[in-house]
C-alpha cells in the first residue's frame, strides 16, 4: 500500500513509520524536513510546509493519508483539497473535541465549539474547537473515505512531552 505521512518521524509519525515499515508499505514524509530528517533513509521525502507549500505533492495520490499534526482548520483544508485524489485520509484528531465531559462521549457526542476565538492559533482553551473544525474539514472532502481517530492520551517510546512520565514519577516521589 502506498502511504503518505504528513508530518514526520518524532513521535507518532516514528510509531506510524516503523509499522508501515515492518508491514512493508511503501511510506512517504511530506513535511519541512527540519526534525529527524537523517532517520529513515529508505523513505521517499517530499519537502513543503502544509501551511501554503504544497507544490510537490501536485498530480501524485497514495492509498492512505496519516494525518498527525493537523490543527488548524485551513491549513487542513489545504491539505485535504490537494489530497483529494488519494484513497482515506486518516487524521488523528483528539477527545478533547467533545464538548461536555461531566458525560461519557460517543461518536455522536457534541462538539466543541470555537466561538468567538480565533481560528489561526492553537491554545489550550481553543485545542478541541479548532480540531473539530479541522475533522469537519476531512469529512467534507473525503466524505466516506475519511477516518477520524480521537484518542485520549498518546504515550510512548520517543516522546517528547513528558506527558506520561510525569505521573509515574510523581507517584514515586
């Protein structure tokens, strides 16, 4: 299967790209080649930034698109218009898009809203409403052809946030 990685190899892309790899998938970065741009020799590169560099993605398509650093609504618009030709986009979104968590979420649960925030800049009040925007963009292009993956938490080998250890450090002490 062809597969093309938005973003690269630092922490869920590197998990992404030692699976796609182990299965033997033919992989390609799509990204600004500044973070670990020496690992993975073996992978096609594709050098622009999401943000308004799409050029070398121009006239190619992939059987899957992994989206893992999508954040903003139009820049993922710009992303899922130029990919339109690909097979699923899968982006990885967040729970954090549900907007009522005194109750347990479904797939059905409603959405954060952004509201009167501004739609260009992430921060911790604006997380979950902008990555909904940015599923809703997904959706719209790829209608059935679009997997939205929400998850909790994402911890593990090479990452970078200290999100997880810190609790099991804290319990020690």
């Amino acid at each position: 299967m062809k597969l093309l990685l938005l973003g690269g190899p630092r922490f869920l892309g590197r998990a992404l790209t030692d699976a796609a790899l182990a299965q033997g998938h033919e992989l390609t970065f799509f990204n600004r080649g500044r973070t670990n741009a020496d690992f993975y020799p073996e992978v096609e590169r594709l050098v622009g930034d999401r943000a308004g560099d799409l050029a070398t993605l121009t006239g190619r398509s992939w059987d899957a698109v992994l989206d893992t650093c999508g954040y903003l609504p139009s820049v993922v618009r710009k992303s899922v218009e130029a990919l339109a030709g690909s097979g699923l986009y899968c982006f990885v979104s967040s729970v954090s898009v549900y907007a009522d968590f005194s109750v347990p979420a479904n797939e059905e649960s409603p959405v954060a809203e952004l509201g009167e925030l501004p739609d260009d800049e992430v921060t911790g009040e604006s997380y979950g409403a902008l990555k909904a925007l940015c599923e809703a963009e997904v959706r719209e292009t790829f209608g059935e052809r679009a997997l939205v993956v929400r998850p909790g938490l994402i911890v593990g080998p090479h990452d970078p946030t200290g999100r997880f250890t810190y609790w099991p450090h804290r319990v020690a002490r």
